[in-house]
DNA sequence: GTGCTTGCAAACTGTTTGCAACTAA
DNA sequence: TTAGTTGCAAACAGTTTGCAAGCAC
C-alpha cells in the first residue's frame, strides 16, 4: 500500500479531507532522505508549490505522526526531524557530535533488557528513546560530512 | 566535599563570584527532590530570598551544568528538568506517561552494549539518552501518584 | 452548501541577551 | 577599583492558534 492510499485511507476514517497541500507535502517527503527538519521540508515543498504556509508544515506533520506516515524525533539540538514510518521497524540513533551524522540502529538484545527492566519497576512500555552521542572516530570522513550539510 | 566547595572551587578556577542568588540557588536545589522544572525551581528560590530573577535562574543553571553540580534532562514533554548530578553515577529513566513518575534505573549490560554498538559504527560515545516511556501496571497507584503531582 | 483546510499574522512558550545598576574580591 | 553578576525587559526560536477566505466532498 502506498503512502498517499494509507493518507486516504486515514482521513476517510476521521472524516478530514484530502487536499493539494497534503499531497504535495507526502511526495516530498517520500523524495528526501532521512531525518528531515521543518525548515528543510518546507523549503523542498515549496519548491515544488509555492504559497504553502509553514503553519500548514505543522499541522500537516502533526497529522501525518497520528497517520503513522511519520515519526518524529527530536534530538538533543532542540530541531524536531522527521522520517517515514516503517512498520515493526524501530531503531534508534547514534549521533555524532562534530558533524551531525546521524546513524540508525537497532539491538534486539537491548529491546529485551529494556523490557525486563520496565517489569522489574512495575511498568508496561509503550516507546522508548535511545539516542548515543559522540565523535567520529575517522576525523576526516568526519570533517568531509560536516561540509556537505 | 560539599557541593558549596565544589560550587567555590569551580568558580574559582574560572575567575568567577560566589554570589547570594547563586547560593541560595544551590541550597534550594539541595532542599528539592529530583527532577525540578525550572518553574518550579523559580519559585522555590524566590520563597527563600525573593527578588530572584528567572534570567538568573537559567544562567546559574546552566553554570552548574558546566560545574557538574546538576544534570540536565528534557524529557518528552519539552520542559526541562534538573538533578543533583552524583559523580560516576549515571543513570537512564523510566517514565510512566500516565502519572509522571520518573524512576531512575542503570544497566550495566545495556551501557556495554551500546558502546560496542558505536564503535562498530566508527564512534566514540561521550553520553547518552535512554528514556523508556510506558504505564503503571497498578493503576491504583498510579492514580493516586497522579493527584500528588 | 457544509464543514474541513489554508495562509496569514498574531499569540504563546521556553530560553537567551543587552544594558545599566550593583557587588564580590 | 574592576570585572563579573543581576534584574528587567526586550528579543528570539520553535510552535500553535484565531480567523476570514477557499476548497473538497
């Protein structure tokens, strides 16, 4: 199922509407990569339609995390990104300080631990948020990604 | 040592001022369980001595960040919270969404495995974020922890 | 036509900053 | 005396919201 039958899909359920905005936004997230800022999504969509406010940005993101079209994420620099939502596919980041890359993850035998953890202290979990920070161990990939973003 | 000496001899080796705010700071920060908001913290500060302002609030906060005096945590709901940061001490959190509860927790095996995580991937963490987010399993004392906050 | 959506601008929240007055050393 | 510090208010960044006009169904 794509994306924009799963938007449908999910507006018809609530009785909302499927508008040009919403459209346009979906395509443009489906063409950038990961871990998109506000900013970067709005100038990308405006490329491909211009007069399309940020405030619609907001909304239409807001949505799209009750869609599960997206997940939202927002690291310790304080900008919310995004990126698509893949079923069952959780992972979680390792961050590089110097140079912003961004490394997804994901460890079952972490998942199990969290898990007996939280039953251990009398809590069922629902999400969790594992992000690690740090620095590159190559300094000059590390030097070369912080010029290209 | 206290954490007024640690306080002192931060300061001095930075050619700063021990001043009354920042005392009074430090000492209403002792007097206060963990994870104080900012706004909560204001106003605990200003029963003590009034006519602190909440510039100094977060300017003196963000001193003691960098003097390891308190850690700084922003959970998910967006406001930021401080504790008492003990040395070697590190821990993650657990948090149920529907009473606030925060429990502190530490996993050796978890901490081990993340760092052979990074450095698979060329990584050298400095710190990390695990925040895991769920509900009380006894809803009676969840209920009841939610009145009390 | 009805009611959801949009764009705009204004409002809001949490945080930072410029500045003149003040104070520790 | 002198440089760091404070309180205030204004500035800021990210986000939300009220509203009249617009558009999907």
């Amino acid at each position: 199922m794509s994306l924009i039958d799963k938007l449908e899909r999910f507006l018809s359920t609530r009785g909302l509407k499927m508008t040009s905005q919403r459209k346009v936004i979906l395509e443009t997230l489906e063409s950038i990569p990961y871990h998109v800022t506000l900013d970067e999504l709005l100038v990308a969509v405006q490329q491909n339609r211009s007069g399309v406010g940020q405030a619609t940005i907001y909304r239409t993101m807001k949505l799209f995390v009750e869609a599960e079209i997206v997940e939202e994420h927002r690291f310790d620099d304080g900008i919310t990104r995004y990126e698509i939502y893949e079923e069952g596919e959780h992972h979680d980041h390792l961050i590089c300080l110097s140079c912003g890359k961004i490394i997804e993850f994901e460890d079952e035998l972490i998942e199990e631990r969290q898990n007996a953890i939280a039953e251990q202290f009398g809590i069922r979990i629902t999400t969790h948020k594992m992000e690690l920070y740090g620095h590159c161990v190559d300094i000059k990939a590390c030097r070369a990604h912080k010029q290209n973003s």
